[in-house]
C-alpha cells in the first residue's frame, strides 16, 4: 500500500537531486537545485513523488547532449494557492519527445524554451491533488534508469529474434531457401561498411536480375532487398550500440550509412528511439 505523507518537501527535493549526481554526472549533464523556499509541509506521496521525479529527470538526462545543464526549482505559484517544482533545461527543445513524460505517477505540463524545455508538476498547498496512473504504477522498475527503455530493449530484441527464428524454419523446412537466404545475408554483412552496397550490387553478387531477386525475398521474407539491406545494417548498428563503447558517429562508419543524419532519422523511425539514447541507456545499464 502506497501512503500520503504531510512533511516538509524541501529537505525531500534537495536530497533526491542530490541522490542523482551520480548518474547526471556519468551522463556529463549538470544537476541543481535551487528554492527561496525554507520549510514547507504539503500533503504528498513520497514513494510515488520521487518515482516520478526520477522517471522524468532521468529521461531528459539521457536526451541531453553532454555540458548540458538542469535545474530543478522548487517555487510558490502566482496566486500562492499551490507548490510548482519545475525542471528546466537550457540545450534542447524536448516539448516533442513523448518519452520524456512516458509511465509518471505525477501529472506534467511541458513548455517550450527557445533551447531547452521547462517541465512543471504543481502540488495543492491544501488539498491532496495529484493524478496517478494506475497502469504506469504496475510498471515501475527499481533502477534509476526510465522503464520505457526496457521496453525498447525488449522490442528492438524482438524484432530481431523473429528474424532469426525464421531463418531456423527454412532450414528445417526448406533448406534450399535457407541456404539462399543466408547466402543473402553473408553478402550483406561482409559489405556492411560499404555504403556503395546496393540493391545492383547485391543483384550481381548473386547472378540476378533485380526482378528476380525482388520477387525471390519478397516470396521468402516479404521485404524488397534494398529495406532487407537497411534492416541489416539497423541490425549490426544496434549491436554495437549495445555491446561496444563505439560512439554513434563510428557506428554509422561501420555499418555503411551515408551520413549521421540519415542513420539518426532512419533508426528513430524504425525503433522510436535515437541511437544516441539507446547506447546511452545500454551504456548506463552496464555501468550499474
């Protein structure tokens, strides 16, 4: 059972962002905060609070670039009637991003700064008002680090097992096929730092017409062999991310992407997460 505490938030505000120094620090991103406030007792959830704050704070964390700074600020509203605890940062515009207020107990309004984004969550000085969700308390986590990049882990390793499962299948079944699709793949992986590695060299690697090759993967996996080759690449892309110190920059080199914008927006469309996030997150789970 989750129970309301009337205490005083100040001393509770302070040492939560303290509490996250460590984890700010490894990210290279600057944490503070700061309140003309010195006692206040409020009716809150310090379970579900802190939770909350933790859950937010840590995703802007990990979408910030390095030397970036947060403030977190603690101040009465205009009319004095309520407590507001904002959270500001002054490098990105992240009002867009919808992760960054995914699966928190406690209700946030975003705004957008000219660079940065103020976060605001305000607590009634009189009544218990806060907004909870009953789905996202069922789906915490006891890391510092937000859930949903759990889920993203758990998506991005099931979009690629379904590959590998298939692959089993033609060989228990239909080897001939098995055999041409791996032949497919060894072609592509051994030219995956070649950005010239196309459909037509593909074709001719393989003694096919583009027609031919067309119509033989859509049969076997249902994908045009240009997306096959960019799911390849996303493939080996996301496993370095994951397992080396590499930064996105020397990923995109490895894998044959043209240009580090390109892979960003590619990778984001097909997995709803920046690669910059994901090796973060990887790299901050295995430091844990």
């Amino acid at each position: 059972m989750i129970y309301s505490s009337k205490a005083d938030i100040v001393p509770f505000l302070k040492g939560l962002v303290q509490s996250l120094q460590p984890y700010s620090q490894s990210n290279e991103v600057q944490i503070s905060f700061s309140t003309g406030i010195k006692r206040q007792v409020v009716l809150y959830q310090p379970f579900l609070l802190s939770q909350s704050l933790v859950q937010l704070i840590c995703n802007v964390i990990n979408l910030l670039p390095p030397k970036s700074k947060i403030e977190i600020r603690l101040l009465y509203s205009a009319d004095n009637q309520n407590l507001e605890i904002e959270i500001e940062n002054s490098s990105i515009n992240l009002i867009r991003v919808n992760e960054v207020k995914s699966q928190t107990n406690y209700s946030f309004s975003g705004y957008p700064l000219s660079n940065g984004t103020i976060y605001k969550m305000v607590l009634s000085l009189h009544n218990h008002n806060f907004s909870t969700d009953p789905i996202a308390q069922t789906n915490t986590s006891g890391n510092n680090l937000p859930q949903f990049y759990a889920e993203i882990q758990k998506r991005l390793h099931s979009h690629f097992t379904k590959a590998e499962k298939h692959l089993a299948t033609l060989e228990q079944f239909r080897p001939k096929d098995a055999a041409f699709m791996q032949r497919i793949n060894t072609l592509i992986k051994v030219n995956l730092e070649n950005d010239s590695f196309d459909t037509d060299a593909l074709c001719k690697a393989m003694s096919l017409s583009r027609t031919q090759l067309f119509r033989r993967l859509k049969t076997l996996i249902r994908q045009a062999p240009a997306k096959y080759i960019k799911i390849m690449r996303l493939q080996r892309a996301k496993e370095l991310l994951e397992t080396t110190d590499m930064t996105v920059s020397e990923v995109v080199f490895k894998t044959g992407f043209q240009t580090l914008s390109h892979f960003t927006n590619i990778f984001q469309k097909q997995y709803g997460i920046l690669p910059s996030v994901f090796r973060r997150s990887n790299n901050s789970a295995t430091n844990e």
